[in-house]
C-alpha cells in the first residue's frame, strides 16, 4: 500500500514477501508496510520445538537516535513464535503483547525521544531473531531478521505548509474529493511535532497542525500569546474549502491541551474539544492576552523539583494547583469537551485538574463534558504503538525531566485511547451538523 522509498537498512533487506532467512528459520511481519496506529503480526518459523529464542527490535531514528526493544520467547510444538499469541517470558516486556516490541521502544541515550522530524518518510524498524535469551545487543549475527516499515502519512495524504496572516502551521489533507471532517491539532513545550496530525488525516480528517512558536517566522520562545492568533487560525481553518462547514474540532496535548480549552471559549466555530493531560489555568512564563486581558499563570513552588539519578529531574508537585479565580473560564464552552487524564503524570496532576474543571462545568449547570482516566499513565500521550516518553528534555526545566508513567500501562492507554477520541471528534461532527 506504501511507496515510499525504503531506508538504507530496509533497501539492504527488502525481500519480495519482506520475510528473510538464515537456515531454516525466519521471521515475518504482516502487513510489512503501514500505519504506526496499526498493529502488525510478527511470525517466527524454521526452529526447533521449546527452543529460547530473543526477538529484538532497533529503529534507527535521524542520525544520533537509536531506539532498541527485545523479548524472550520459547518456542511452540512447532518450533514457532506468534506474537499475537504466545507470551513473552522477559525482556523489555512480558506477556501476550503483539506491538510490545514496538511501544516498549527504549533510546539508546536516556532522555531521547522519538520524534518523526519529516513524516513524509517512514520508519523503518529492524526485527531480529537469536538462539538463546539475551538483552537484544547480542554480537552473534542473528538466524533471521526483517524490517517493518511505519508511516503516519497513509497512501494519498498531502502535507501543506500554511502562511495565511499571522497564522502558521501545517495542513494534511487526506485522498479523495473533500470536504472532510477538520480537527486542529497541537502540543506544548516548543514541540513542533506533526505526527499526530498526519495520522488523523489518514483517518479521513483534515488536520491542521497549528503552531504558535518555534516554526517558520513565529517566536522561538514561548512568552507572548494572544487570542486574536488563536481566533484567526480558527476562522481560516473553518472557512477552508476542504473542511466541512459546522465548526471544527482540536486536540491539544499538555499545553496544547491549555490552549484548547482556551480556543473553546473563544468561538462557536469549535464543535469539540479534546484536552490531553493539559492544566486549567495559563503556565508561566506565558503572557497571555485575551481579548485585551493577560490571563494570570500558575505559581511554581521550585523547592519542590528534585534530581534524581543520572541528572533526571522529578517536577513533581512544583507546578501548584491553580486558584479557582484564575482558572479557564470552561463554562462558555459550549461544544462537548472530552478530558484525558494520565493518573502517573508526574509533570503535573492532570486528573485532579480535570476533576476541578468538571466540577467548575458543574457549578454553571452544565453537562456538555466526558472524563477517561487511565491508572499508570503518565504525562506524554501519543498515537497507539507509540514508545512511551517517560523521560525527555523539557524547555522550561532547562533539563531532562520525568513525566512518569509505567510502560506498559500508558502504552495500553495510548492504544485504548486513540480510537474513542476518533469516535469522539466523528460524533461531535454529526451533532455539529443537526
């Protein structure tokens, strides 16, 4: 289903069934080529009955960022490995998990995190076999290997770059004659990320990646915003002749959350808000004007930020809970809003918050919310198979920080959760339109 041309290691690879062989064993993933939201089926044949085997995994992300994952099986009767069938017995994770060697993904350097720099190339991501158990970084040259291709653009789906006014950010269109459904998408922290954005139109919405700082001629730092920015980015995005009339959606991730349920207040041309572990008041150091106003920011108590092994910084409890008089004003939203709340998010307590923005809901008699909590999430929610960013450099900290979570765990919340936002942003679109 994908063309687009395969990496060095995958070139080097690339057989016609995309299964190869040393002997009489092999290992085969099916479909060899699609989606990172798409599971895969991985397949070892050619062994010897109850034989200890170790299945590892590396992806080669840019230049200096290697990520690595392995697990340990035994053979069957047949002297085969199904992962979607069998458990794995160690390694970076256990049990019946058939994408476990995918989100449980670790850098090589800690703190690292994958980040797609262009996702108009796919990922290519190298699976091999070796006889024994072992911690993946075996020098013996395995008994079989393949490589798995993952792509956040599906077959068809173009990437715009947008310069319309003030307003900067980067438009995916999917195949086919529009209009679409539109959502619009953001993150925090200087992240200029596009993945998301680019799976969502391969899930049939336009998707506009909306930036605000760190991209193209917008400020490299995150210190001054307005609602004017926000607003505008709103109504050309509305307007746009490949996006269905009715309002559109967003998605906003830790701060990109923040400024969604902000952008809620600001328009009736939102038809859906979906807050990703975001906070209910506007964070330091950002001046935010709105509508002529700088919203107050939350206090920070640093005493309370702590360095941990290898210089990881624990932050939390040094973001404070907000006052109520300085809170998002969430009762004039009127769209659905959809809260997503990590109950192991370290960076600060995403579910509290959002229980404190219901109960504000609450208060002005409104209904027009829905809340999911996932037990050991931690602060970074990415697209299903995703590997989860425990720790990562954080901007404000000047520092790597943790953003907790267990790993299994937030990876399962990850891949529980991509599909009922989907369901989430389609059935605002339809009570949008009555």
């Amino acid at each position: 289903m994908y063309t687009h041309g395969l990496s060095k290691v995958a070139a080097a690879l690339s057989r016609s069934t995309r299964s190869c062989s040393r002997l009489m064993a092999s290992i085969a993933a099916s479909p060899p080529s699609g989606l990172m939201c798409e599971k895969v089926d991985i397949t070892v044949t050619g062994l010897d009955k109850e034989q200890p085997v170790t299945l590892s995994a590396t992806l080669q992300a840019g230049n200096d960022a290697q990520f690595r994952s392995h697990a340990h099986y035994i053979t069957d009767s047949t002297g085969s490995v199904v992962c979607s069938r069998q458990a794995a017995v160690g390694g970076t994770f256990s049990g019946v998990q058939p994408m476990g060697l995918f989100w449980s993904l670790q850098p090589d350097k800690k703190g690292t995190r994958l980040v797609p720099r262009d996702v108009t190339q796919q990922l290519a991501v190298e699976l091999q076999v070796h006889t024994g158990h072992n911690n993946g970084t075996s020098r013996q040259e395995p008994i079989a290997r393949c490589v798995v291709e993952r792509a956040f653009m599906g077959e068809g789906v173009t990437r715009t770059v947008v310069r319309e006014g003030r307003v900067r950010g980067v438009l995916f269109l999917p195949e086919g004659k529009g209009p679409f459904p539109g959502v619009i998408d953001m993150y925090g922290n200087h992240n200029i990320l596009e993945h998301r954005a680019a799976l969502l139109a391969s899930q049939g919405f336009a998707a506009f990646r909306l930036m605000f700082s760190v991209f193209d001629d917008l400020p490299k730092v995150e210190k001054y915003m307005d609602s004017d920015y926000f607003e505008q980015a709103v109504d050309w995005f509305s307007a746009h002749p490949q996006v269905q009339p009715g309002g559109v959606g967003v998605v906003g991730l830790s701060l990109g959350g923040t400024l969604a349920l902000v952008m809620g207040t600001l328009t009736d041309k939102i038809n859906a808000v979906v807050c990703l572990n975001g906070n209910i008041a506007m964070l330091p150091p950002i001046e935010f004007n709105y509508r002529g106003e700088i919203l107050p920011t939350v206090r920070l108590d640093l005493s309370k930020a702590k360095v941990k092994e290898e210089g990881v910084i624990d932050a939390d409890g040094v973001v404070n809970d907000p006052e109520p008089e300085i809170c998002i004003k969430v009762e004039h939203i009127r769209c659905p809003i959809l809260f997503v709340a990590g109950e192991a998010d370290t960076n600060w307590k995403s579910v509290k918050l959002a229980k404190q923005a219901i109960a504000r809901l609450q208060s002005h008699g409104k209904t027009n919310y829905k809340l999911l909590t996932y037990p050991g999430t931690g602060h970074v929610l990415e697209p299903p198979h995703m590997p989860h960013c425990k720790i990562a450099y954080h901007p404000m900290a000047r520092g790597v920080i943790d953003y907790g979570g267990e790993t299994a765990a937030h990876c399962a919340a990850q891949e529980d959760l991509w599909p009922r936002m989907i369901q989430f942003l389609r059935k605002c679109r339809r009570h949008s339109q009555l």
